[in-house]
C-alpha cells in the first residue's frame, strides 16, 4: 500500500471493485485477482475479490500473506460522474 500512495495513486474500496468488475467484466480473472485496500478497517484483514470455482467471490486475506496471484487494486484517476455529464 506504500508503494501505491508514493506513485500518487488511490486505492480501491469494496463498492468501486464491485463496479469494476461489474462494468469490466473481463478485469477479473483466475490467477489474477485483487485486494481492495481503500476498505480496510484498522487490523490485518484486507478485502479482495477473485475467482473460486468459476465463481467471483468476495471475502478477505490477512495482510502480509505472500499470494502471488493477488494484487492490490489502485486508480490514478477516480472521477465521480453525474446524470449532467457532458452538458
């Protein structure tokens, strides 16, 4: 998460990964899932989201934990959109 705040970058909540994947299906894929940080709570859990038995599932890891098929969801640019968009 360090690494992530040094390159200027936001991290992901539970509701923005749910809409990633809802919108972008395709970014979710087994073997390579991810933590959605920006939802942590003060101990060790960190949400994440991956692929279980051909199944999206959301749940948790204890940081620290050396998984290597999962990353840490981040944006550079997170922009809130409204129904005037464009006018």
């Amino acid at each position: 998460m360090t690494t992530i705040a040094v390159r200027g970058r936001t991290l992901l909540t539970i509701e923005e990964g749910i809409a990633l994947i809802t919108h972008f299906p395709q970014v979710l894929v087994k073997n390579k899932c991810f933590s959605l940080g920006g939802s942590r709570s003060g101990d060790r859990r960190v949400p994440a989201i991956w692929i279980s038995q051909k199944a999206p599932k959301l749940g948790w890891c204890w940081e620290g934990n050396p998984h290597t098929w999962l990353g840490m969801a981040s944006a550079d640019d997170l922009r809130a959109t409204t129904g005037n968009a464009g006018a």
